[in-house]
C-alpha cells in the first residue's frame, strides 16, 4: 500500500498532493463558531479588562468576523434580558450597514466556540 509512504521517508519528499494540508479557517460566524479577526480579539480583550470586569454588557461581532462593538448595561437584568439584547444587535447591525452581528459573550461569558485568526 503505497498511501503512507511519504511519512515512511520524510514530508519534503511527499508530493504535495500527500501531504496532509489544512485550509485556513474562512473568517466569520458558521452558527457554531466564529472565526475572527485578531483586531477584533484585541478589542475582546480591552472588553474584558474594562466594561466586564466592572460591570454587565455584551460583546457583539459581525458575522464576518471583522467588526465589533459592545454595550454596556447598568446591571445583570439588562445583560441577561432578551429586550436589550435585540436592541444592542439591532444596533450593531446599523451601526455596520445592515450586516447581522452575533452577541459573542454575554459579560465574560463566551456563547460560542471561536478561533482567532493569526
């Protein structure tokens, strides 16, 4: 059998068709995961330090992956409430003409799998 003879010798000597090669991931949302931009991940992070650290909020991206924004709640009732939840995504869907966005952590709860783009 002639399929793992290339492991057998070493992969530069692999055609390139043998080598086991990963596409890289398409940035944006695929209804389980969101794959993002590392600008977007840097200002999680700043999301993190600041508005969840002291106090409630959501943290939404585009279904692109490319663009972000977050809103701020006075306390928990309003992070948790399903009204000011549609209006923070309303709001983020204006705010990058009309390209739907998903609520990415609710506080510093993530709500989906997600990987950062290098």
């Amino acid at each position: 059998m002639l399929l793992g003879w290339c492991v057998l010798i070493a992969a530069s000597a692999c055609p390139a068709a043998a080598q086991n090669t990963t596409p890289a991931p398409v940035p944006g949302f695929n209804g389980a995961r969101m794959v993002m931009s590392q600008s977007v991940w840097q200002k999680f992070v700043i999301y993190l330090n600041n508005t969840a650290a002291t106090g409630f909020g959501f943290f939404m991206i585009s279904v692109d992956g490319q663009r972000s924004t977050e809103r701020v709640c006075a306390d928990y009732v309003c992070q948790i409430g399903s009204f000011e939840q549609q209006r923070a995504l309303d709001d983020c869907k204006i705010a990058f003409g009309n390209t739907r966005c998903v609520v990415f952590a609710e506080g510093r709860n993530i709500k989906m799998g997600y990987q950062v783009l290098p």
